[in-house]
C-alpha cells in the first residue's frame, strides 16, 4: 500500500477541499448540535486489494496485483445546496511499477427552486431503462481498461449543467456537457507494423440533449442527443509497405430514441431503442461508422424474493451497409474492418442476448451472479462473467469471479480472448 499512500499524499489538495466543504456545512449548526466532520461530510468509501490473472492490454503477463482508495462524500446541506464527490486512486500493475491513477469522477452541486432542479459540476450520466446495454446512454464515457470487479465503477464523471422542470408525473430534462473524457478502449495485440492511437475531438462544447421522462404505471421516456460519439470511427494516420498506424476518431451524432418499463404481474417488460445519424450519411467513408438502429427488448422476474433472471434481446440495423471487402483500397479495407469491428458493424443486421442470474442467499451476505452477452454472428462471440461476493461482516467483504471473451479474431470480443482473466478482490468498507 506504500505507492497508495504516497500518491494520496500528493493529491492533498482534495482532501483539503473536502475538509473545507465539511467546515462550511456544519457552520449553520449550534455548538451543541454540529455534527463531527466525517458525519458532515457523508464521507463513506472502501479500500480494496486485488488480483487479475491478466489485464486489458494483450501482452499476455500474468498475474496484476491491484490496490485502491475509493472515497464517496455528500455534505450536509448548506445553504439550499446539496454536493456530491466521488473521488478513486488505485495502481493497478504492483507485481512491477508503483504507478497509480487516480480520478474525480464526480464532483456537483443541485439546488431545487420550485418544479426545478438544479445540477452542476462533474458527474455521471446515464440514460436507458434496459439492463447494463442502453442505446439511448451516450453522454456516459467508461475506462474499459480499469481493473475493477463492478462494471459500473468504469464509468467516468463528465462536467455538464442540467436543468430539469418537474410537473406532476413528468420530468422534462435539459443537459449541456461541454467537457469531453475520452473513453479508454481495450486495444490488444496488434499485429506487427500495426499501431493505433486516440485523436481529440472538435467541438466538444457543443454536446447537449433533451429528454421527456414520465414516471407511473408505465415508465417511459422520449430523447434527442447531439453529442460526440463514444463509439470510435478510425483514421489512417500514416500507411506504407512495412507499418500502418491508425487514430481512433471520436466524431459528432445525431441520436433520437425512447425507452419504456413496464410491470405485467410478477414479470417486468422493458424496451429501449435509439436511431444514431453519424457524418456518413451515405455509407460510402470506411473511416466513419454508419448511422444505426439499435434495439433492446427485455423481460426479468425474481423468483422468492432472492433469485431474478433478465433475459434480452438485442438487434441492430446498420443503414447503407457495404462490406469491408467492397472497397477496393486495401487502406480503405483495413479501416472499415477495424470500424466495423470496434462498433459491431460487421453485417447489415446482427442480432444478440444478454443474460443475467442473480441469486442471493444466507440472508443476503452471499450473492452469486452470471453475465452473458452473446453475438450471433458467422460463429458466436461474447463475454460470460460468473462472480460470487461474500459479505463476511458489514464492513468486510470478498469476491471471486471470471471474464471470459470468446469468438472470431475479427470480432470485438474475440480480439479480447487474450485478455480472459480470473479475479479476486476484498474490500474494507467504511
């Protein structure tokens, strides 16, 4: 834990500043009734140790050792004000460097005055009723490179204002995002002559979106997004006989969609789908993805109060659809495979599932889950996460589990079957 302390030692400063929010929240507060600075704070959080079998970069060493401190604070109201800071630092490569990373991946204020509410600063948004794959959820980049045994804690805090008017049973929601965090991706092994790097977007002060929410015996929502995609078109950077080097791209969208989750008795029926128009509006760029439709349909059940089971159907229709091999530069052909393959474009209609088992026992403490998304393709690629969490007290937990990808080479998941890794973690929660 030495790497981990030394470099919270040298992120003092938001520290400091969280120490500072906690003397403004309490000073409204009597002698007698000012509460102690981690109670004004809210400050809860776990450290936690871990180890991977691999990581996400494809080199094939064994054995990640992974150490972190992650920190969630909500102050006490002051003023009319609530805040949020969620704050990690953890070095993921300690069986060889001391290097850590660290990020504040949401710090923000809210306010309501009237039906409004009020929220800025840096935080996590997510749109979507369907389960884990949301194709209305585009203003949320992720570090997919992050060693974590909870998918969600990939996700990254981005700075926006939003401002939401509530009337009754609907919720009519405007955001403005003009921060951009680039999301990391899972590059792998390339093969020889071959490199791929990250290119900064233009405009990324103009991301903005607007959505319709109601909230009753059927939940719905309409939206429109302009955003800068999450989803990577490609470039070709420099191309001759003996190397190729290619730039991830991260390109403005156009995205329209609604979502719908509806209880029918014991079962819960939930839909979301999304028309994404990218700059190829014809299809013809092999650098640029190709505007799409993608659907989701779900149904889910809990069983006893302890054993649920979500089923999904996923389809996605790429518009204007050309095969890599059409294009008769083989440059041209590289890149529209690698865009394709980056963003499940390989055939004009393509079809998946995910399933998700959750069962939970001895009164909560032992909870077993198994995730699988699975792409039908030529032959079938995908991921499959079995994991079983032990809450030994409520203070101390463990988990063991496995990520297993699987498919074709020229797949998304199967670039990663290098990267399959068994994990365990434990956690001390405070």
């Amino acid at each position: 834990m030495r790497s981990l302390q030394h470099a919270l030692l040298k992120r003092g400063k938001i520290f400091a500043f969280l120490f500072g929010v906690a003397a403004l929240s309490t000073s409204a507060f009597s002698q007698e009734e000012r509460p102690s600075i981690k109670d004004a704070l809210g400050l809860t959080g776990s450290l936690r140790a871990a180890g991977f079998e691999h990581d996400k970069s494809g080199l094939n060493d064994y054995g990640y050792l992974v150490n972190g401190l992650w920190l969630n604070a909500r102050p006490q109201e002051f003023y009319g004000f609530s805040s949020v800071f969620d704050y990690r630092i953890q070095g993921q490569n300690l069986t060889r460097n001391t290097d850590t990373d660290d990020d504040l991946r949401e710090a923000y204020l809210e306010r309501t005055v009237g039906n409004f509410d009020f929220k800025a600063g840096r935080f996590i948004t997510v749109w979507g009723r369907a389960d884990k794959v949301n194709p209305t959820d585009v203003f949320s980049s992720r570090n997919y490179n992050l060693l974590v045994t909870d998918d969600e804690d990939q996700r990254l805090g981005t700075f926006a204002t939003q401002i939401a008017y509530n009337m009754d049973n609907y919720r009519l929601v405007g955001l403005w995002q003009p921060e951009w965090r680039q999301p990391e991706y899972p590059i792998g092994k390339l093969p020889q002559g071959v490199e791929i790097g990250y290119g900064l977007p233009k405009n990324r002060e103009q991301q903005f979106g607007f959505k319709l929410d109601h909230s009753g015996s059927v939940d719905w929502s309409v939206s429109y997004s302009h955003t800068i995609d999450r989803g990577p078109d490609i470039k070709v950077a420099s191309m001759t006989a003996q190397s190729q080097a290619f730039k991830l791209d991260f390109n403005p969208i156009h995205v329209v969609g609604m979502d719908i989750a509806v209880p029918v008795g014991d079962y819960g029926l939930r839909g979301e789908v999304a028309y994404t128009k990218t700059k190829d509006s014809n299809g013809n760029d092999p650098t640029i993805k190709n505007s799409n439709i993608f659907a989701v349909v779900g149904i889910e059940r809990t069983f006893d109060g302890v054993f649920n089971v979500n089923l999904q159907y996923l389809f996605r229709h790429t518009v204007d659809f050309k095969d890599p091999d059409s294009f008769s530069n083989p440059a041209d052909q590289a890149t529209a495979l690698y865009v394709g393959i980056f963003n499940n474009q390989l055939k004009e209609n393509f079809s998946g599932a995910t399933l998700r088992l959750n069962h939970k026992a001895f009164n909560e403490t032992l909870e077993s889950e198994v995730t699988l998304i699975n792409w039908f393709y030529d032959e079938s690629y995908g991921f499959l996460r079995p994991k079983i969490t032990y809450s030994f007290s409520d203070t101390f937990r463990g988990a063991i589990g496995y990520e297993y990808y699987y498919g074709p080479e020229a797949t998304l998941f199967g670039r990663m079957k290098d990267m399959s890794s068994g994990f365990t973690e434990v956690r001390w929660l405070f």
